[in-house]
C-alpha cells in the first residue's frame, strides 16, 4: 500500500520506459517489506536543473541517473564521490537533508559480478574493449583492486588517453593497445567488453576479432545484457572459456544503489530473480 510514510527514488533519464531497475528495486522493497516506491522519471535533456529542484522539493530520499543525464547531473550535485568524479559520471544520487550526494556504483557493481562469477582480478590482467563510459568505471574499478590492464578501443586516441590518465593515478599498470593481434593473449586472464557492440538487434556483430582465437583460461565478461547471451559469450563458451552475462553488474549496481539509499543491504537474489523472469527481446 502507498501511503503517507511512503517514501519516493526513481530513475533520471531519458527515454526510462525500457528500464528494468524499476522492477528489480520495487521487488526488493517488497521483499525486505519497506514502505518505498521506485518511479521511472522522464526527464527531457535540458530539464535537469529544474528535475532536481523537482526531487529536493518533493522529499525525495535519491534517483539513479541513467543516459544522457549522467554527466549533466554532475555541476547541479552539493557533493560527488571520488569514484564518481574519476570516472566522470554520476549513476546514483543520495538526497540527504536537502543536499544531493552524487555517487556512482557502475564500477563497484562490475567489480561485485565478476567476483561473484569466482574471479578475483588482485593481480590479475585484464584486457577492456571500449574507452567509453561504461569503460572508465570498469577500468576504474578493475585498477582500484589492482587489476594490471591493456585497453583497446576502435578510436585509439581515446584508449590512449583513458590510459594516460589512469597511469597518473598509479593504482595498477594500465597500457593502450592498438592492435590486437600483436598482444600476448596467454598474458590476460579477463576480457570485458564495454562496448554496445553485440546488442540488440545487432545480434550477430562481435567485439572480438573472427580470426582471433579465445583462450581457454579466460573469463569473458560482456556489459552487454540483451540478449543474455552475446556473441562473444557463444564464441566464448565454444572455446572453453568461462562466460559471464551483464545481468550480474545490473544487479549489483542497483543493490550498492538501494543500500546507499536506504541503509539496508539488498536482496541482489531477490533482484536478480526479479530479472530473470524479464522476457527476453527477440534475437
Ligand atoms: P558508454 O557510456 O555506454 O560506454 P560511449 O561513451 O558512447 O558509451 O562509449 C561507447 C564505446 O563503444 C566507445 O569505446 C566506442 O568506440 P569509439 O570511442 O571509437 O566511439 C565503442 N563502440 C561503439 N560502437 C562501436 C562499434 N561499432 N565498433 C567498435 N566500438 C564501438
């Protein structure tokens, strides 16, 4: 029931109606019986100024930031953690007496899945497809637990100077690649793709080189989530290697998000139940 007491987060972007984390929060909150709602918020690009006046006005307790506000949310924000202000962006925003607190639980998410999948990346090498976003908090994350990396992106320039700036930071060795080909596969242990290459309705498109072989020893852990099974994870798989969907860094990133907001720690089994039961898009 929703009642006085109830209390209000929701999702900032723009389109939202496609989003799963209103079915996964409103599921946990259910399940652990607390009296609060998560509401998909469409808010026009332009508009974010005045959507967080909006939020601190109606007593909102936080939001999750989706594209293309993640950025844009960061110059309206009291405060921002200092994950979030290295990778750029802003995904979840706390509302504590009357300030914003902006955070960002990509890179922590990532991290919680793929240790979940059994990896842990302490002194391991990983190698990231992408120079993007999605790609800044990973590599972020991955430095942070001191996780040597190589970087491969299709424009280098980015690549180079995503990795630039992670040396300045000297949390683990990270180097540009420019060529694929010409790296050392049996020196990686982990491949993530960051890219939206591979995701629906281009089913059939794969961020990893046809004529590349896949080591059996790695763990493939691909963002994308639709369809569930990319791919790379197919091609991954066929070789013997371990694949791991993007479902799990959904998950985690909106439990570290519900946990931020309101003290508890989330059912992630719950959550992850919650979209598991998501029908698939075609492909
Ligand atoms: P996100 O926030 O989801 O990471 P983004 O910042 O637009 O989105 O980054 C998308 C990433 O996917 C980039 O690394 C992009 O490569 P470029 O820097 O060369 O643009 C990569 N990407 C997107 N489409 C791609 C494609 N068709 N082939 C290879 N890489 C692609």
């Amino acid at each position: 029931m929703i009642d006085g007491r109830t209390q209000l987060v929701g999702l900032l972007g723009w389109p939202v109606e496609h989003s799963l984390s209103p079915t996964m929060h409103n599921t946990a909150f259910k399940a652990l019986d607390l009296n609060w709602r998560y509401l998909p918020l469409p808010v026009a690009p332009g508009r974010v100024k005045e959507a967080l006046a909006g939020l601190l006005a109606l007593n909102f307790r936080g939001v999750n930031v989706t594209v293309p506000h993640k950025q844009a949310v960061i110059p309206h924000l009291d405060q921002i953690s200092p994950a979030a202000q290295v990778i750029g962006a802003v995904n979840t925003i706390v509302i504590k007496d009357g300030h914003l607190l902006g955070h960002n639980t990509d890179g922590e998410g990532f991290l919680a899945a793929v240790r979940e999948a059994g990896f842990d990346p302490a002194g391991k090498r990983a190698l990231v497809l992408g120079a993007g976003g999605a790609a800044r908090a990973v590599v972020y994350t991955l430095a942070q637990s001191g996780c040597a990396m190589s970087i491969h992106n299709r424009t280098a320039a980015r690549a180079q100077s995503l990795a630039r700036e992670m040396q300045a930071l000297k949390l683990a060795a990270v180097e540009p690649v420019s060529q694929l080909e010409t790296l050392d596969l049996n020196r990686i242990d982990l491949l993530v793709n960051t890219t939206p290459v591979g995701m629906w309705p281009q089913v059939q498109a794969c961020p990893w080189p046809r004529m590349l072989s896949l080591p059996a020893h790695w763990t493939v852990y691909d963002l994308v989530y639709n369809p569930r099974e990319t791919r790379l994870l197919k091609q991954a798989k066929a070789a013997g290697a371990r694949p791991v969907d993007g479902l799990g860094m959904l998950v985690w990133q909106g439990a570290l998000a519900f946990k931020l907001w309101t003290g508890r720690d989330a059912p992630a089994g719950i959550m992850r139940a919650a979209l598991d039961q998501w029908a698939v898009t075609p492909g």
